[in-house]
C-alpha cells in the first residue's frame, strides 16, 4: 500500500511538472503586442498594416501575436511595467525604459496646425518658440524642442481641435496621418488653418528591457531582413494600399 501511495505521489508530480513545462512552453512562443489605435494600420480588432507586419515576423519563428490598442501613454507604461512585450510606434531611443532594433517599420511626418490669421509668416519649428502648443498626452514632442514653449496636453484629437478653436492654445502638432484623420472623422472645418510639416521621424516596435525584450528584438531584425530581401515586405504595404508607407 505505501508503495502504491508513493507511485501515484511520482505519477501525479510528474504530470505537474509536464504540465508546467508545456505552459512555460506555450507562453514563451506567445508575445504580446500593445499600440494606439490607428485606422487602417492598428485597428481595435486586430487588424492594419502594422499587426499584420507584427504578426508575420513573429510568425515565421512560430509564435502566436497578441494584440490589442490602447491610449499612447497606457500601451507605453504597459512595456514599461512588462505588461506586455512591445508597443509599435516609438520614436529610436525616446524611452530609457525600452529597446529598439535595427530596422523601423513606418514614419511620422509631423506636422503644426495653426489659424492663418494669427501666424502669416509660420516658417517650421522655430516659430513655436514663445508660443502655447498642444499635443497628445504620452507624447514627447518637447524632447525635440530646444527652446521655451508652453505645452498643454489633452488625451484625444477631438479635444484638442475644439481646444483649437477656441484659441486655448496656440498651435497643435500631431504626426499628419493622426492629425489628418482626427480632422475628417469630426468634419471639422479646417478653412481658417494652415497646415506645416516642422519634424520628421522613424518609427519602432519598442520592446521590455530585459532578456525576453532582447531576444524579440532579436527575431524582428532577423525576420524583418528576410521579409525585406525576398520582396514579401513591399507587397504587404501594396495591399494595405499604403505604398507611400514603405521606405526601403
């Protein structure tokens, strides 16, 4: 009887260990994927351009992609607190918290918005200086302005526009695609505004610092090359029908 006793013990510990193995497993091949949500590229149900490209780089190594949108500033604190793996859309080396790999995925042009009559002569960045300027919250436009502002931040375009007319701030920026489709999902009447690129940027995946983090940006520059070379990169931003997307 003890014996049987001390099998069935052995048999039940080895099916836990198994068991946890196959988890353990199981969760490594999966990653988790945050962004903000962005039409036609990150939409709410998982679809775009940009989880598409997610979900065939990882893909290829056998991993199942987890996605899902969030406000910037949460998906960004999500990588932060290793909630989840990678947000997409992060300027190189703008978060001290994440890793970047090699190769980027889009560009932002980013653009200031501002009534004619109150800038005649806007000439780019430099005509920020001294002035009240807004954008998204969990943006971090002001790294990349060497000189005094006054920032306002708001959590969605829609506040923003009407925060705009009626002269809250002086000037919104936004990366155009953001700005452009805020603008026609709200019909807002831009017939007073003038529209200027003044930056420009590349955008990342930014992955959790740690070993699991090194190891998924590992794979993304090891996948994202192949994609690149065999020409399955190029097709994937032809049919999104966003080929003015793709920079290689």
């Amino acid at each position: 009887m003890f014996i049987k006793k001390i099998l069935l013990i052995f048999i039940i510990a080895t099916q836990l260990f198994c068991s946890d193995t196959n988890s353990s497993k199981t969760n490594n091949k999966e990653i988790f994927v945050v962004s903000e949500a962005w039409e036609n590229l990150t939409n709410k149900d998982g679809s775009g351009l940009y989880f598409e490209l997610t979900k065939m780089i990882y893909g290829m190594d056998g991993f199942h992609v987890k996605v899902k949108t969030y406000p910037f500033s949460r998906a960004s604190m999500m990588v932060k607190n290793k909630l989840a793996d990678a947000y997409l859309g992060s300027y190189v080396d703008s978060e001290d918290y994440a890793i970047y790999p090699k190769y980027y995925f889009d560009h932002d042009v980013v653009f200031a918005m501002y009534k004619r009559e109150k800038f005649p002569n806007f000439h780019g960045l430099e005509s920020l200086k001294g002035h009240n300027i807004c954008w998204i919250r969990g943006y971090a436009y002001d790294d990349y302005i060497d000189f005094p502002i006054t920032k306002h931040v708001r959590n969605n375009r829609k506040a923003i526009l009407n925060s705009l007319a009626a002269d809250r701030f002086d000037i919104y920026i936004d990366a155009k695609y953001d700005m452009e489709t805020a603008i026609k999902q709200l019909n807002f009447d831009t017939s007073d505004y003038e529209f200027q690129q003044i930056l420009e940027f590349k955008l990342y995946p930014a992955f959790r610092n740690d070993k699991r983090g090194q190891i998924l940006k590992k794979i993304w520059d090891k996948n994202f090359q192949k994609l690149l070379e065999s020409g399955e990169l190029k097709k994937l931003y032809q049919r999104h029908h966003l080929e003015e997307y793709y920079l290689y």
